[in-house]
C-alpha cells in the first residue's frame, strides 16, 4: 500500500473506465487512488475482444469519444508495455443490401481515411475471407487491437509506476459520502470520488442505475485455435451493419434489416454479430451475442456459439479451427444512451458506458469526468 491519503481523486472500480479517471487525473499532478473489490479486474473490461473500435460507433459523442479514446490507447500502450496486435478493420459485405450500407457510409464524415474493396481486392488482399458470396468489404485505418486480459492489468502496474497511483485491492466499497470512501479495510479520504462499476447495478447507488432504466447485457464469446493465416486486422460482417449505430442508423440499413430479419431471423433474435480477431499465439477471439436481464444466467449455450461460428464459416469460407475456449462476459446496458455520468452527491460522479464499448470509449469519458471535476485544463 502506496499512501494512506487523503487523495484528490478516489476511484472505485479497476476496469477500464475507473482506469481511465486515474489516469486522466494523474496527468493533472492529482494523487489517487483505486479501490476495487476484488484481487484484480475481473469484468467486462478482461472479457472482451480488446478491440477499440473506431469505424461505426454512433454518430455524434461516441463516435468522438472512439476516436479520443483510440488516440489515448496508441499513447499509453508502448509505455505500459501492451502490444498493439492489429490495426484496421475489414467490414465485409454479402448482400447487395449490405453494399448499399457501406456505400452510404462512405458518404458521411465518419468515413474519411476508409476505402472500399471490390471482391476481386478482397481476394487479392485478404484471401483468409474466402466466404462464398463476399460483394465487398469497407477498410479502416482507424482501429487498433489490444490482448484485454493482458491491457488491463499492464495498464494498473504502469499507472502505479509511472504514475503513482495507488491500489487498493480486495477492499469492498460499502458506503459512499463527499469526501469519504467506506471500505471493507477503513475509511479513504479524498477530495473528488468517481464510482465507476462496471455492471454492478445494486451496491452503490442503486436507485441512480433504476432511475436511468439500467439492465445488465451478457454476450458469449469463443476462443478457436490457430487456423494457420494471419489476420491484419479485425473482421466484422453484415450484421455489425445493422447493429452498429455508425452504420445501423443510416437510412440505408433498413432494407438490410429487413433481409436479415427474412434470412437469419435467429441470429438476430440472439444479438448475433461477428468480430473476429487474433491473438499474439495466433489463436482467434470470435463473438457474441446478447441477451439482457436484470440478472443473465451464466451458461453458455451451444445452440447461441453455433450460430456465431455460422457466421464465421459463412465469411470465412471454411470451418472453423477448434474451439480452445469459451466464457461469458456482462456489461451494463441501457436502451437511450451510451454513457451514464451522474452526480449523487457533491463531489461525486458515477461513470458508466452503457453499452459494449468501454474500451473505446472509456478513455475519453474518464477525461471528460475528471476535466468536470477538476477544471477543463490544456490534457497532457
């Protein structure tokens, strides 16, 4: 244990949003310090695919806050020692339909530095994506690949050593007031306290998540073995078309979702969407789904991982190679907005993503939060 306080900055939660507090105030010459429940980050922000995505985020803030967020994320990682895996995205298209998205897309600002492949471009350049059928495929520039489960936990060293933030693992947060954390192992003073919980929707603050209409989101992603190619960056398919804003909200989308609705009624009754990226030892990341309740079950179903690989084999043009690994993974999730910045209390804000975007959002909220908090000064 670093120091004992008081701090400037308390954070509760080690995930990638509560990181992105401490960092942005540690760049500020503020002292903090991070308190989370358990003996490392365990949630959404280790689960996911360690993709930062750019390219399709909602128009508008997220769309703002992707890009900011994608900038933080090339700073910080060589510092941290996070590799960067792949950069880019190849958005595919098998339907005349999903053409029709893809050229409307280009049309719009969200689209500078892309370009479009004609099949023949496809084949010739990504001939991994032999999928029966591909018409096109938008490329992007703008999207970079960390290995989460390792990105998180370098990123907390690298805060403590280079930055000087403290650490409280293990310690329960039990009550939150101005000025003062409760914890499990005493009493945190501090200045300024962000609440950062990840999908915890009953322990602080409850009645803040109910009153923004809060449910919890779970998704099933699968680990395959090395299929023997390379992958320069991450693949995405026709329907990430319709459930990316970026994309899903240009008028264009609609007939896509009509077909989709007529062809693959059950991947879309599953929020089924495929992203697929590699790994350092070659191995895939390859999701998911969603399904949402107050409380998800935690099984991973067959029947769900099915159609997922289906998609894959559809783009891919082959089976998939084994499956290594699977797990679920939760996030909080609300159906009219991507953020939840709250103020229960002077000096007190509860920051959440409220969609599947932590780490490409994450980074530019927590500046955002503490900018408030603090005074919007020049960021380091």
């Amino acid at each position: 244990m670093a120091g004992t306080g008081p701090y400037d900055l308390a954070v509760v939660g080690a995930g990638i949003v509560g990181m992105a507090c401490a960092l942005a105030a540690a760049r500020r010459g503020k002292r903090v310090v991070v308190v989370d429940r358990d003996a490392q980050a365990n949630g959404a922000s280790v689960r996911n695919f360690g993709f930062v995505t750019v390219t399709g985020q909602e128009r508008g803030p997220m769309w703002d806050r992707a890009r900011r967020s994608r900038d933080i994320w090339a700073d910080v990682a060589p510092q941290a020692g996070i590799p960067i895996l792949h950069r880019g995205l190849v958005m595919t298209a098998r339907r005349e339909e999903a053409v029709a998205v893809l050229e409307a897309f280009m049309a719009t600002e969200m689209a500078q530095g892309c370009r479009l492949l004609t099949a023949g471009e496809i084949r010739r350049d990504h001939p991994h994506l032999a999928g029966e059928g591909l018409k096109m495929a938008l490329w992007s520039p703008h999207d970079l690949r960390v290995e989460s489960r390792q990105a998180i936990p370098r990123l907390a060293a690298w805060l403590a050593a280079s930055h000087g933030v403290d650490f409280r693992w293990g310690a329960a947060v039990q009550g939150v007031e101005t000025g003062r954390l409760s914890t499990a192992r005493g009493a945190i003073e501090a200045g300024a306290i962000c609440v950062c919980p990840g999908d915890d929707l009953s322990t602080l603050f409850p009645e803040r998540a109910a009153a923004a209409g809060l449910t919890r989101c779970k998704l099933q992603m699968l680990r395959l073995a090395d299929p023997g190619f390379q992958l320069p960056a991450a693949v995405m398919s026709d329907l990430g078309l319709v459930r990316y804003a970026g994309y899903g909200a240009l008028p264009e989308a609609a007939a896509l979702a009509a077909r989709l609705t007529a062809e693959q009624p059950a991947h879309l009754a599953n929020g089924v969407h495929l992203i697929v990226v590699q790994s350092a030892d070659g191995s895939l990341v390859v999701g998911d789904s969603h399904h949402y309740a107050a409380t998800p079950d935690p099984f991973s179903h067959q029947a769900v991982d099915a159609l997922i690989l289906d998609e894959f084999t559809a783009v891919f043009g082959r089976p998939p190679s084994p499956v290594v690994e699977r797990w679920t993974g939760t996030y909080a999730s609300a159906q009219d907005r991507t953020v939840l910045v709250d103020t229960p209390m002077a000096g007190v804000r509860l920051v959440m993503v409220t969609t599947g975007a932590g780490a490409s959002t994450g980074f530019a909220l927590g500046e955002e939060v503490v900018g408030e908090l603090f005074g919007n000064g020049a960021r380091a």
